[in-house]
C-alpha cells in the first residue's frame, strides 16, 4: 500500500513493487486503491491474481481487502483470521 491523501485523510494505492525499493517511487503497476475513512475500495482482482500466481507476495492488508472484495479462498491462505472471543475466553481462563 502506498500512502497518499491529505493529514488525516489518508488513501492508499495498491501498487506492485519490490521488497528493497521505496513504495512511493519504485513501483511498477498500481493495482487498484482503498478508502479506509469511507471503507471503499477498488481492486483489479485478476491482475493481483496472476501477479500472485508469478511469484508475487501480497501483504496481509492487501490479502483481507482482496477477499473482502472477491470472497475468493485464493487470498486466505496469506492472512490468520483472529477469532477474537476465543481469544478472550482463553485470557478469561
């Protein structure tokens, strides 16, 4: 995710990059954007897809927005869901 927008009105990009090059400047595609103040996105799923499939790692941002827009099973292997009233039954024990 690349961070653009205004102080306190943030807007990502979702963009492919390499690991050592800096997410503003070096990347090679934008892949789609995410509102998180409006909880809007847009992303073309099929490009991160075979972006994937050709070796590609998604973060963990990118793998839960993915599967909120597609529901696909694709994206869940690259992210743990957290169960949060398991966990705090296991802290109440």
């Amino acid at each position: 995710l690349s961070r653009h927008g205004r102080v306190h009105r943030p807007f990502y990009r979702v963009v492919l990059t390499e690991h050592t090059k800096p997410v503003k400047s070096g990347y090679q595609a934008v892949l789609g954007w995410y509102d998180p103040i409006n909880h809007k996105q847009d992303l073309d799923i099929d490009t991160i897809k075979s972006w994937i499939e050709k070796w590609a790692q998604p973060s963990t941002r990118v793998a839960k927005l993915a599967f909120k827009v597609s529901s696909d099973n694709f994206f869940k292997k690259y992210y743990t869901e957290k169960d949060i009233k398991r966990a705090k039954k296991k802290q109440e024990d």
